[in-house]
C-alpha cells in the first residue's frame, strides 16, 4: 500500500548531572580606565578565592572553571539632540563554572559570591549526554511511533509492516523542512527575595536541585499494508 512516517515522542524529568554558574565581576569608575580596572581588580580577586575553594577538598564541587580575558570600554551618556558625553569607564572579566548538584555546596558559592560589583547568572542545570535515562527515553520515543503509526493505519484498515528506517529529527530528510533534534535538557534557577524580607535585608538565597524536563523525538518509516 505504500509507507508511513511518523514521529515519536517521549517525555522525563531527570536529575541533574551538573550545573554552569556565569560570574562576571565589573568594575566602574567615571574618570579613569585605570580606576576602574582596580574596581575590577577587587571582585576578580573575591571571585578567584570563591572558585579556588570549590576547587579543592575531598568531593570538590567546581568541575570545570573557565575564565576570560579582562575586557574595558567607556560608558556614554547620549542626550535628546543626540549629542553624547563619556559618563565613566567599565572593566568586565567573566568565569564560566562546572559544578556538581549540590545544593548545599553551591548555596555556599553563591553567598561567597554575593558581592558589590559581582553579576550572577544561573545555576543552569544540564542532564549529561550519557546518562541512561535517555536511552530509555528513546525506546519510549519509538514505543510510541509505533503506537501512532498502528492508531493512523487503523483509521484506513490498513497495517503496520516493518520499519523502513529510524532517524533523528533533521538528520535524514530535508534540514529546511524538519525541526533538529534539541532536547529540552537545561533548566534555569531563579534568585529572589523571599516572603517576608525586607528591602534592604540580605538576600536569604537558597538553591534547590531540581530534576530537569527532558524530551526525545524520533521519526519512524514503517510499511503499510
């Protein structure tokens, strides 16, 4: 009768295998280049002996740390008649960190790091590539093309034959056409005030590992007889 293609689907919440903390520490000043990378100076070095600790010990929690180069610019005020005036100078330098989910270790990081002139972005919670909750992911992925294709072969009193061919979103038909295969493997922690605090109180920050939604999707080619 011909062939039937049709996508699979499966959906998870999996644990965390890591998370990646961006830290950038900024330094302003707004009459010297020099004064500001001083600024700069200051939070780089809170921010060195921060990840220097999570470095070490028996079970460190920093896996991977990566820095970048120092970065300056002069900061401009532009006016209505769109004339400007330089306002300042700013010195940026950024590090990237590779931790393990640890709630407790990286509630430790983030007050190290609660910092004037210290900017945080995340935790960012990643499921690695090999954790085997994916493989059965995608045996449920194909599970339930099988499932779709026999519920459309019904509807034509026809039936499923043997599969045809099995690929990944993008990888076997036009690139254009077909959605890449992205799993949603990263989810991102928010900081916030809690219930209760008052302006001007330290911020009681907490992180939570929490698992990550994840999803595979799979294309499947069967025979239709």
């Amino acid at each position: 009768m011909g062939d039937l293609l049709v996508r699979g689907r499966a959906e998870a919440r999996l644990h965390p295998t890591h998370a990646v903390l961006d830290i950038t520490a900024v330094g302003r000043d707004p009459s010297s280049q020099d004064a500001a990378l001083a600024r700069a100076a200051q939070a780089c070095a809170v921010v060195d002996a921060a990840v220097e600790r999570g470095r070490h010990g028996p079970d460190p929690l920093i896996q991977i740390a990566e820095t970048s180069s120092i970065r300056t610019a002069e900061s401009w005020e532009h006016g209505p008649q769109g004339q400007r005036r330089r306002v300042g100078w700013t010195a940026e330098r950024g590090t990237r960190v590779e931790c393990a989910p640890d709630a407790d270790g990286l509630t430790v990081l983030v007050s190290a790091l609660a910092h004037d002139g210290i900017r945080l972005t995340g935790p960012r919670w990643h499921v690695g590539p090999d954790t085997a909750g994916w493989d059965a992911l995608r045996t449920a992925a194909v599970i339930d093309a099988r499932r779709r294709a026999e519920a459309y072969a019904a509807g034509i009193d026809g039936r499923v034959g043997a599969v045809r061919w099995i690929a990944e979103p993008g990888l076997r038909r036009d690139p254009d056409a077909v959605t890449g295969y992205q799993p949603m493997a990263a989810r991102t922690a928010a900081f916030g005030m809690e219930d209760g605090a008052e302006p001007g109180e330290p911020l009681a920050v907490r992180i939570a590992v929490e698992p990550v939604a994840v999803d595979v999707t799979v294309e499947v080619a069967f025979d239709l007889a």
